[in-house]
C-alpha cells in the first residue's frame, strides 16, 4: 500500500489537505495522526470494517480496545449510555486533554472498537490538528498509538512513517507531541472514579475534583506476577525497545555509581550498552552511550522525551539500556509506569 504523508504547518491547518485526510478516513481509510499524547491510528469508530484494519496494521492483539476520540463535548452524548456527575467534573476541568474516560457505551459503537466491551474509552485531545481533523472527519475516531503493537509510542512524525509507511493509507503531522506519554484512563463506571492507567492528568490533580478517586491497585502491585490490570491494554509488555531495559532504583549518588559498574562489566565483555540519564547526571557517566531525558526539576521534560529515546538507543544498536528511575509519586508514577514496562520489570533496588 502507498502510504501517503502530509506535513502541516503548526497555526496553519490548510483545509483543502485536511478535507482530503477526512475524506480516507470517511472512506474506511487509516491515517495517523498528531495528539498532544502520542501520535494516533485513527479509522472511523463506527466502521467494524476500518477499526479491524487498525488492529491488523498495528498487529495488535484482538482484546486490546482502542479509544475514541471526540473533537467537542457534545459528541460523546450519542456514544454512551449515561455520563454520572463525577466524571462530568473530571471533563469540564480536564477536557480537552491527556485524559480518557471509561463509560459504559452505546449500541452505536461496535463491539470491534470495544474490543468486546460493553464500555467504552473516549477522549477529547488538545491538539489542534488533532481536533481539526475529528470535526472534518464528522464521526468520532478510533485510535490507539500508532505504533507497532509492544514497541514504544511514536511521539514524531518519523517514528510514525518508521512503524506504519506501507501499512496505512495516510501520515499526518509536523510538530511533536507536548505530552509524549498516552493519556490518563480512568474508569467511570464505578464509582469512586479509578485510574486504570497513569498519565499527564496525575490521580493528584484528579483528587482535588474527586477526593475518592483512586488508583488500580493492580498498577501498584507490580511484584504480584498475577495482577490483572482493568485496562486490557495494561497487561501487555509494552513499550519495549529492542534493547533489555535495566532500571537502577535508589539513592542518585548510588544509582550513579551502580551504573558506572554495571557499563564497565558489559564493556569489559565487549557489549554495547546506554544509559539513559538525567542532566543532573549526564557528566558523571564517562563511558558508554549517554542521553539525557531532561531535567529531573522538569519531569513533563521527561515524559515527553521518554519514548524518543528508547527509540534513539534503538538506533544506536545499544544491548542494554541502563536507567536511571524517579519517584513514583505524581507524574513520575506515569513516567514509570512506561518505564518499568519498557524493562519488564527488570529493576535493581539499591
Ligand atoms: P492506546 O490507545 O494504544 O494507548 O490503548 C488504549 C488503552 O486504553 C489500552 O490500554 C486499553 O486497554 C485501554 N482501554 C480502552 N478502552 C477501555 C475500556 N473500555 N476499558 C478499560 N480499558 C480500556
Ligand atoms: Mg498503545
């Protein structure tokens, strides 16, 4: 298939190229998109037919639902059965932006897009080419991350053609994405409102609208080889580079000097090997490949960097990747919830 990209200009959504993206997508077409969270894979979401293409382009695993995406708050009355008052607060603080919402949905959203679920995940995004392209299109989009299933989010317009040219009928995009880690889930079937997977949207600021909100105890249970995470999505090794991800956890003086041994071991026995650092740390790792995330005073520097650079290891044809962790408290819990999947949970507690 002859994948066709399109570059747009950020302030300048030019309409003539944005009809012709809707008109794939109408048409049962593919086309991935730009959001403020990651780069998406959006169809139609009330076409089985176009939402089966996702799953096979992405070589995602049938169970996994994908999130529909809304491009106003009055589109999501026809897509759910009800909305309780909860999570109408959540979307009047939070909407549009980095956070989905689980409702039990209508008859009107196929099963295919639910994954065979009777709810039902939906997103208002920020991103203005994002929300431009939704409103064209007319009908609410499907779309997971457009990337291929388990490996890191593209958060460029590069990874995305990497992953999918050849695979899916358009690439959209330019500018990067802000956020650069999916969106915050959060189930509102129950009640209190519960977090089923972290992001940019923290269970903090949800807490100062929803006191009781919590989150998946599963997500906190990582030692339990048998936590069985809400989200499908969340049981998947995910966000995984070709490279094994070790994570370092401890005091930042230790980390540093555990890390500096462990590359001098792989050196020593002639493997290539990276460190995924901090500028805080970054001068004090002398050996090996070194790149920074950003600062750790900055961790929204963090999030958006992350999976870039796993990807960027990647292409330095790294073995290991060595990584420094950050404190699972507020953003760092998304932050790390990436991470520690992206290492498999392979993690050495000093
Ligand atoms: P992605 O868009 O690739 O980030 O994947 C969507 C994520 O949302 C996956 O982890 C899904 O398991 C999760 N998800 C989507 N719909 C539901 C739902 N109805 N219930 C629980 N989790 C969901
Ligand atoms: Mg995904």
């Amino acid at each position: 298939m002859d994948t066709k990209v399109l570059i747009f200009k950020e302030n300048n959504i030019e309409k003539d190229k944005l009809r012709e993206v809707a008109e794939v997508i109408r048409n049962g077409g593919l086309v991935a998109f730009p959001t403020e969270t990651v780069y998406g894979l959006g169809a139609n979401a009330f076409d089985e037919n176009a939402v089966e293409k996702i799953f096979i382009a992405k070589g995602r695993p049938q169970d996994n639902p994908l999130i529909v995406h809304i491009s106003q708050l009055d589109d999501i009355f026809p897509l759910v059965k009800e909305i309780p008052s909860s999570a109408k607060m959540l979307m009047d603080n939070f909407w549009p932006g980095p956070i989905t919402f689980i409702l039990n949905k209508e008859t009107c959203i196929p099963y295919k897009t639910s994954a065979g679920l009777e709810t039902i995940g939906i997103r208002m995004p920020s991103d203005p080419l994002a929300r431009a392209l939704i409103k064209e299109v007319g009908v609410p989009i499907a779309a997971p991350s457009a990337n291929l299933s388990g490996k890191p989010s593209p958060t460029d317009i590069n990874r995305c053609i990497e992953d999918l040219e050849g695979k899916v009928d358009c690439i959209i995009g330019g500018s990067n994405s802000e956020v650069g880690l999916e969106s915050t889930i959060v189930d509102c079937t129950v009640e209190p409102p519960c977090v089923l997977r972290p992001g940019a949207i923290t269970i903090e600021m949800i807490r100062k609208i929803q006191p009781e909100a919590y989150i998946d105890p599963a997500l906190l249970n990582k030692a339990d080889q048998n936590f069985k995470p809400k989200a499908p999505g969340m049981k998947y090794k995910h966000y995984a580079p070709k490279a094994s991800v070790i994570i370092i956890k401890g005091e930042i003086n230790k980390t540093v000097e555990k890390i500096n041994e462990i590359v001098q071991n792989y050196i020593d026995d002639g493997i290539k090997v990276g460190i995924m650092a901090t500028d805080e740390t970054k001068t004090y790792y002398k050996k090996g490949e070194v790149i920074s995330l950003g600062s750790r005073s900055d961790l929204t520097s963090i999030g958006r960097n992350l999976f870039g650079v796993l990807r960027t290891f990647d292409d330095l044809g790294v073995e290991y990747i060595i990584s420094e962790a950050f404190e699972e408290k507020e953003y760092g819990l998304a932050i790390m919830n990436r991470l520690n999947k992206a290492a498999g949970y392979n993690i050495i507690s000093l």
